[in-house]
C-alpha cells in the first residue's frame, strides 16, 4: 500500500498547474468535490475544489490544479472572462 501511495503521489504531483474540466459531485461546505473524465466515482480520488460552494452539483467546472496527495487533488475554478 505504501509503494501505490508513493507511485499515485508521485503521477498526482505532475498534474498540478495543470487545466482540466471536472464534474461536480457533491458541496461540502464552501468546497466543490469533483471528478475528472479518468475518474470513477468511489474508487478514485477526487478533486477539491476550493471556494467551489456556489458550484451546481452535476455541472462541469474549468479548473487549475493547484495541489496534490497520495490520492487527490487541488484545485481552484477558472473564471471565465
């Protein structure tokens, strides 16, 4: 288990400052927890969105990856100009 985390840390880091759209699952608070297209919903990690609150459940968001774990994401919303 501790080699998956180590090998899952290392793929996640690589993907921050990265773009990608996600799909709202659920608000927890004044975040967003969202998935990616390679993500299948309780078996993946997830991405936090964070100040995602006012995000609709079921939607897709633009979103910068901002930060990494063993097995989830960080991100912030990318506003539309």
């Amino acid at each position: 288990m501790q080699m998956c985390a180590q090998i899952s840390s290392g793929k996640l880091a690589g993907k921050v400052k990265q773009c990608m759209d996600v799909l709202v699952d659920t608000i927890d608070g004044n975040s967003a927890i969202a998935r990616s297209m390679a993500d299948a919903p309780e078996i993946d990690g997830v991405v936090k969105v964070v100040k995602g609150g006012k995000l609709k459940i079921g939607g897709f968001a633009d979103v910068e990856i901002t930060g990494s774990s063993d097995h989830d994401l960080e991100a912030k919303e990318i506003q539309a100009n």
